[in-house]
C-alpha cells in the first residue's frame, strides 16, 4: 500500500509538473505571439507615419514651388511696369499752363494732383501726369517766384527733381492739410504695376499718343 502510494504522488506530481511545463510553454508562445504583434504594429505605425510625412513634405514642396512661380510672376510684372513708367517719366511731355504769374493755390492742386499717380487713398479727385517735364516747369516756376509756402515747395520738388518718391505720401498729405483736406488722406505709395495701373485708367491719350 506505501508503494502504491508512492507512485501515486510521483505520478501525480508527474502530471502536474507536465501541466506546468505546458502552461509555461503556452504562456511563453502567446506572449511571443502578443510581441510579435506589438513589433509588428509599431512598424506600421511607423511606416505609416514615414508616409504621412512624405505626404507632408511633398506638399510642402508643391507650395514652396507654386510660392516661388508666383514671386517670379510678380517680379517679372513688377519689372515690365518699372520699364513702363521709365519712358513715362522721361518721355511723356505735358504743358501744364503755369508761368511766373501763376498763383500758390493753383500750384498746390497741380502738386497735390500729381503727387495722386503715387499714392494709396480712399479718394483722388483730379489726376495730373507726373513726369520729368511737369516736374520741371513747376521748379522753374516756384525757384523764380516768392510765395508763402516756397520753401516747403521747393522742397518737395527737389526730391520729385531727384526722382526721389519714397516720401511722396507725406508730400501729399502736407500739401492737402494746407488746402484744409479731410478726405483723401494718403497712407502710403503704390507699387509700380499699381502706379501703372493708375496711369492707364487716367492717362490713355498721353500714351497713345506719345507711348505707342
């Protein structure tokens, strides 16, 4: 009975280290299976967000591209309307009927009417062409006359002289404040496809004329 008892444990302790074992085994090949699965996962997250970021970046490059094609656009309209404005400044000719008995006020409106090709306004009332020649028939006429505001004038007239236009919108503001203006302040200067822009709108004789 001992034996029989004996060999009853050990076969029983037999079976329940076997089941161990299995249970072991089992647990070692799911957990394997759960890392395999976790590694696997985590590489299709990761090439899933390597393309993400592909997509991003080729998106990105089709922006810098299509920003750099419109630069270039600009540039090349902002160049063509320099060239324009050029000849128009240099070439266009326009008797603006002033002499040495022309008063203050009127040469204020020419000037504040000029100083309009250049500037951004909500308003502009009266267009005068800017150019080489207007420009120096009223320094001729202001250096060869006494008037009130002379020195402001010729001021501003050397600057336009000089093809100096950077504080044009200021000019135009000082002029307009004397007139006693309360519309149409300026706020700044256009860009030369805009001032071209302008001058197409207000000049088309003058450059059928003498442009084309």
């Amino acid at each position: 009975m001992k034996k029989i008892t004996v060999y009853s444990t050990i076969g029983v302790f037999v079976i329940g280290a076997g089941a161990a074992i299995g249970l072991w085994a089992t647990d070692n090949f799911l957990d394997g299976k759960k890392e395999e699965s976790a590694v696997h996962a985590e590489r299709l997250e990761e090439n899933e967000q390597d393309d993400n970021e592909t997509t991003v970046e080729a998106h990105n490059d089709e922006q810098v591209e299509e920003s750099n094609r419109e630069e270039n656009q600009e540039d090349e309209e902002q160049a063509e309307a320099r060239t324009k404005l050029e000849r128009f400044y240099t070439e266009v000719k326009y008797d603006l009927g002033i002499d040495s008995g022309t008063s203050q006020d009127q040469l204020l409106i020419i000037i504040h009417h000029m100083a309009h090709q250049k500037i951004r306004a909500e308003q502009k009332w009266g267009a005068v062409p800017l150019t080489e020649d207007t420009v120096n028939q009223l320094y001729k006429v202001v250096s060869e006359n006494d008037y009130p505001r002379k020195d402001l004038l010729m001021q501003i007239l050397r600057e336009w002289k000089e093809e100096d236009f950077r504080f044009i919108d200021h000019h135009h503001n000082e002029v307009w404040e004397i007139q006693g203006g309360t519309v149409g302040k300026a706020y700044g200067t256009l860009d030369p496809a805009e001032e071209w822009q302008y001058i197409e709108q207000e000049f088309p004789d003058i450059i059928k004329e003498q442009l084309q």
